[in-house]
C-alpha cells in the first residue's frame, strides 16, 4: 500500500532510508496535522509556476550542432537545435528551511517540478524561524546540505542562473540571498564573487535547523528533461571573471597542458584499469590528477591552461567550463550491455563544450563490472581517443 500511496513521491521509486523516514514523517503528519504547522511539513504541494505573481523567462544560447551518436545508446538523446530556459519565479510569503531551501506556502511545498522528489526535499522537524525584512528580494541559492560541495549543480542550477538574472536587470539594485550557514568552499568563494559584481545587499545564512520567513522570495527553475549545462550568453560571459577569481595567483603559475581526471577516488565509475594506463597517458603528456581533495583555486587553475583534457563521466568534468575556447576534451562512458542500466549520465559536458568552444569527443570503453559502474578503458580505445 505505501509503495503504491508514494510510487510518484519518491525518485525511481526507490525506498531507501531516506525514504522510508519521509513515508513514515509523512504518515505521522497526516495523522497528527499539528507536526504540519510546527514542524513545516507539508503534506501537499503546489507548482511554484502556479504560486508565484512574477516570472522572468531567461534563455539560454542555442546549440545547433548534432550530438555524439553515443548519447541515444546511452539512453539519452539529444535532437537538435537544444535550448534551456531557467525562469525565476517570485513568491510572496514564503518559508523556506534550512535542509534544502525548500519553499513553502500555505502549508503547501512549492515544488519545481510535478514529479518532485519528497524525500529529498523536506524533513519533519521543528525549525526556529526568523522573519525577514520586507521592502527586499531574496534569491534562494540553498542546496541540500550534504551536495553543498557539488560543483556541477552550484554553478549551473544556482550561480549561473543568478548571474543571468542580475544581467538582465530584472533584480533591481538592492538584492539579498539566502545561504546555507555552512558554505563549502566552491559556495564560499562564488558569493564572494557575487559580492563584487552585485549589488548584493545581505546575505541570510540558514542553518540545518532554522527557517526563514521570506516576503519576497525568488528562485531559478530549468525546464525539466532539457541540459542544465545550457545558460544565457550572460551568464557564460562571466564565467572568464569567475575562473580569474577563483584561481587567483594560481592561474599564473604553470599548470600541465595535458590532464587526465581520475575518479579512483569516488564511489560511482572508477576506471577499473586506470594504473595499466598510465604509462600510455604519460607518454601522451597528460598528468594523472584527483581533485577531491585539491585546493579549488589549483583546481580552477588547471583547467585555465588546460589544452586537452580526458576524464570518465563524472562531476569533474564541470570545470571545462573554465577552459579557452579550442580546449580538446575526450569525455569516456562504460559501453551499454543490455539489462544493465547504467546511473546519472546526462550531455551536460558535452553542451557546455559547444557553447564554450570547446573540441569536444566523446567515447565508450567496456561495459560496466560493478554495482558502483566501475569500467575499463581499453588500452587501443584510449588512444584512438588521445589521436591515434
């Protein structure tokens, strides 16, 4: 009964812990509606298009070229021309909590999408709440607690569509945001950019256990099924500005020209055979390189003065945004085998490649081995990739 009560509520369907604590908050507060007010947990939900008095559509570039043959083998296709519109929605009278910035209204979650994934949004707890001035937007930067270091969706879920807004100037001159109290390094260093550019009026951090009351609330949503990795010409003109601060001094000191991004250090879609190809990738130039626990500005830096970059799939690949147009990126995937379905791929690089110049490849190596989708990259595929 429960599975079929949340089949829609629950990503994939899939009842993990996560789950399993949402269904049960969930059934508690059906029963008991007073956790519904006391701990802001709403039981129902409402399209913030619906909910909101303004909308600013903002488009991104159009790609125009035909995709890698590889993406409809892997599940997803991509037709083109392709086009993003991130649209920022303001809404008035809102609470938003310190989990994930979850908006709510009404005793209503104002949810992105008709498909919104429950479990991840909301938790059932009592939040101190604090009240915002009026007379002031705020945009909502808040990301989940624990993806706050995730590169790819700070930047093209948050950063980026925000920049978009502020160029358009649609925001006005006296903009707030709301933060998470405890920013990772990538966040840190991104508002302080903002900062510099914006007229950025205050910054409200909310802590895992707060919530604020929002007059006027504001928020970027993507059309959901088309890439992230697609933003307004706005937005992809500062990312040069953005790169130079975030590497500061390092983008002047020499950085190899060749790099290869391990992911032996992540749990999904290690390359099972990555020490037997050293030797092969060394004798190309490249330099083997993890950036888990890199300094962000060298992180930045390598892929300034990067002229070829090789990686598997992963969220590392989100720094190509920071490379000089004419960049070769040789992007590798696990070969599809029938009944084994492989997670998170998305053409999010491969788009940010083509608005940004980049000379972008794409390539399979062997099917998947393990539950993690660990892989092995043919020694021949490898330098079929790297030029011959």
């Amino acid at each position: 009964m429960l599975s079929l009560q949340y089949k829609g509520r629950i990503r994939n369907a899939k009842f993990t812990s996560r789950s399993i604590v949402y269904v049960l908050s969930d059934q508690a507060a059906r029963r008991f509606p007073v956790l519904q007010r006391v701990c802001s947990f709403p039981v129902e939900a409402q399209l913030m298009a619906d909910a909101a008095h303004e909308a600013y559509p903002l488009q991104s570039a159009v790609v125009n070229l035909p995709a890698p043959t590889c993406f409809a083998e892997l599940g997803m296709p991509v037709t083109a021309p392709v086009r993003q519109t991130h649209t920022v929605y303001s809404v008035q009278d809102v609470t938003v909590t310190g989990w994930k910035g979850a908006m709510i209204k009404d005793g209503l979650l104002l949810s992105d999408y008709a498909d919104c994934n429950w479990a991840a949004e909301i938790r059932l707890r009592p939040y101190f709440t604090r009240v915002l001035p009026d007379g002031r937007a705020y945009f909502n930067l808040m990301t989940s607690i624990p993806a706050r270091g995730h590169v790819f969706h700070w930047l093209f879920d948050s950063i980026l569509p925000f920049v978009a807004f502020a160029e358009s100037g649609k925001a006005g001159n006296d903009i707030g945001l709301i933060v998470n109290a405890k920013l990772s390094e990538i966040q840190a260093r991104t508002i302080e950019f903002l900062k510099t550019r914006y007229p950025i009026r205050a910054v409200e951090p909310v802590s895992e256990a707060q919530a604020v009351f929002v007059p006027h609330c504001q928020k970027a949503v993507a059309i959901y099924g088309l890439p992230h990795g697609l933003q307004s010409p706005a937005a992809l003109q500062a990312l040069d500005g953005l790169a130079r601060f975030l590497a500061g001094a390092e983008a002047h000191k020499k950085q190899p020209a060749r790099i290869y991004i391990s992911r032996n250090d992540a749990r999904l879609r290690r390359v099972l055979n990555e020490g037997e190809l050293l030797r092969e990738l060394h004798a190309r130039g490249f330099e083997r390189t993890a950036l888990g626990r890199m300094p962000l500005a060298r992180q930045v830096a390598l892929f300034i003065n990067a002229e070829f970059v090789a990686a598997p799939h992963g969220a590392g690949l989100t720094h190509i945004a920071w490379c000089k147009p004419g960049t070769r990126v040789a992007e590798f995937f696990p070969e599809p085998r029938a009944g084994r379905k492989v997670r998170n791929y998305l053409p999010d690089f491969w788009c940010i490649s083509s608005q940004r110049g980049l000379s972008h490849s794409c390539h399979f190596g062997a099917p998947v081995e393990t539950r993690a989708d660990g892989f092995r990259i043919p020694r021949e595929a490898l330098a079929q990739a790297l030029g011959g």
